[in-house]
C-alpha cells in the first residue's frame, strides 16, 4: 500500500448507493490505493468506473475480505448483508463503514455524523465498524446540533417528504414508469411492486414495517438514531411520508427550545454550521426544493420563522439529497475523519 493512501472495497457497487460512494471518493480526491467493487453473484462480472479506469465487479463470498488487504470497506448491500459479511470484513483488519440499519442501535458501534458527534468514531475499535445514519436522520441533526448547542433542544416534531430515491433504483425506475403509463392513459400498467400503493400522482404516510405503537420503523430510527448520534433524551416525533419525487428527502421541523431565541441569530447559527446552506428568501421565492438539492452534498435549510403561539418554538424547511448526505456523502466523510484520526 502507497504511504497516505488506502485500499477501499465497495460491497453493493452496482447499486445507487456504491455508485454514489465512488462519485464521491472521486469527487473529494480521496486517497485510494487500490479498488475492490463488490456484489452479489447476480451482478458479479458488470463493470464500474472510478477516475477513467474500469473495474470488473467481483462477487462478494466469505473469503474475499481475507483475500485482498482492504483498509475500508464500505457496505450498502442491505442489512443481511453487512449482518453476515461486515464482521468478516473487520476481523481481516479493515474499517467497516455500514450503510444499513444493521448496527445501527447497537451500543458498542459508533452512530456517526462528522459534523455533529465526529467524537464517537473512536468507538470503531471495540467492533471493528462504524454505522451511517437513516438518510433523514442524517439531514436533520445537521441541524439541529448547532441549534442544540445555541438553544437548548426541548422537543422535536418532523414530517418528512422522502423521494423514491430512499427504496433504491427499484423506487425511481417505479416512478418513471408509473409517470409514463400514467399519461398515456395506461392505469392499468401503474400496479405497485416497490411500494404499497401507486406512487404516480399520490404520496405514501408509510415508510418501511409498522410498529406495535402506531409508528413506523422509518419514524422511530429517527427518533432513537437522533438521540443517539446528540447524546441527548429530549422527545422526537416523525411522520415519513413517500412523495412522487426523484431524488432528495425534504422535511418540515418543528423546535422547542429551553432558551430564547431570535430569528437573527437562528440564521447566524445555521450559517455557520457545516455543511449547511441557508437559502432563506421567501419574498423572492427562495426556499430549499429537492430540485436543487439534487447532485449536491450540503442540507439546505429555509422557511426559518418563529411559531405564532409560542415564542420558544421555531419552524423550518430543509432538504438533502437521500442519496449523498443521506448515505454516500456521510459515509466518505467519516472515512475521511477516521483516515485523520488515525
């Protein structure tokens, strides 16, 4: 291995994800060594490209990690996946960073989010893996650690409006199709097969399995993955809704502070922070939209105001890109910081 550069294994290269994860190794100069893209049989022997060159996509099997000096393997292959191969990966040496909800919630693997807890990735050691927050999550506590930090979070509610981007290239492709047979008046080649209903023309108030308390699993990893990642108990309530949307979640927020606050400073604050891009100009039409959101690597937060019966709590818009701040984006990061930790 070259001094300050690194042997990288992608284990769901062929998906939208690891194809994202190598969009953005590039795209930040990472230092890469050598290139393992990785997947099932069924998409073993496709081809990726990073940086010019072709790479031949090899099956992922239990000795494949033992085979190949990986320093940092990244997983986005589905949570049996990582469940099965992850711990493999880091008992042959490598840092594992994981993509899925596997590990998430387990105490002795760091849940991350450079920009809010890098801390925490110090943990790696006890397992040997490093887990990357639910797409939503990951935008949110963007914003809400520096606004924690300022104001002192008491409560949070959000709903969010999640593109078909979060199911994979099985919930776009669904959409597109839909869209189209929508149009040419073919209602009857619109039948749902990523999704429990129709998502042409209509939005979905159900993200992944419901729970025995009314909510989803999609609402509760936001709740228990937020008070992880702050380290902080204060309640949080989501609804997640899937919206006919390509790419980028958006989410409405609403926050109560222990402290006061004034508008001015709110933006102050969240100008400030990483990776955050305020676009806060009603008057002119100015607001976060997943349309611009889109192919970008920053939270964009807007429609910042303050509620009109309680002065302690704030309103406000953001928006990210599911597929790079919500998975890609932070997973390099965190590499990034683990490579400067370490």
């Amino acid at each position: 291995m070259k001094m300050n550069s690194y042997n990288i294994a992608i284990v769901g290269a062929t998906g939208a994800v690891g194809e994202e994860i190598l969009n953005v190794l590039d795209e930040m100069k990472f230092p890469v060594n050598a290139l393992l893209p990785l997947a099932s049989a069924k998409s073993a022997g496709e081809r990726v490209e990073f940086r010019g060159e072709e790479y031949v996509v090899k099956e992922l099997t239990e000795t494949t990690f033992d085979e190949n000096e990986i320093d940092i393997a990244f997983f986005s292959a589905g949570g049996s996946v990582s469940a099965h191969f992850a711990p493999l990966a880091a008992a042959s040496g490598a840092v594992v960073i994981d993509n899925t909800s596997h590990f998430r919630m387990q105490e002795n693997v760091p849940l991350v989010v450079p920009e809010c807890n890098p801390q925490d990735i110090e943990k790696w050691r006890e397992t040997g893996i490093i887990a990357n927050p639910n797409c939503s999550t990951i935008q949110m506590v963007q914003i809400l650690k520096p606004l924690d930090d300022a104001f002192d979070i008491e409560r949070v509610d959000v709903s969010t409006y999640q593109a078909t981007s979060g199911a994979g290239k099985k919930g776009m492709e669904e959409l597109v199709m839909q869209l189209q047979s929508f149009f040419a008046f073919k209602l009857d080649e619109c039948e749902p097969h990523v999704f429990q209903h129709r998502i042409a023309m209509n939005v979905i108030p159900h993200i992944d399995v419901f729970k025995d308390n009314g909510y989803t699993k999609e609402e509760m990893k936001m709740v228990n993955e937020t008070q992880k990642i702050l380290h902080k108990n204060f309640p949080v309530s989501a609804t997640c809704v899937r919206v006919p949307v390509l790419r980028s979640h958006s989410e409405a927020i609403t926050i109560k502070f222990k402290k006061d606050f004034n508008l001015e400073r709110v933006r102050e604050v969240l100008c400030s922070a990483p990776s955050v891009v305020v676009v806060d100009n009603p008057a002119q039409n100015e607001y976060p939209m997943p349309l611009n959101a889109s192919d970008t690597n920053e939270t964009y937060v807007g429609r910042i105001r303050r509620d009109n019966f309680d002065e302690k709590i704030l309103h406000l818009w953001c928006c990210a890109d599911q597929i790079r701040v919500g998975a890609a984006t932070n997973a390099v990061r965190i590499a990034m910081k683990w490579i400067e930790n370490n």
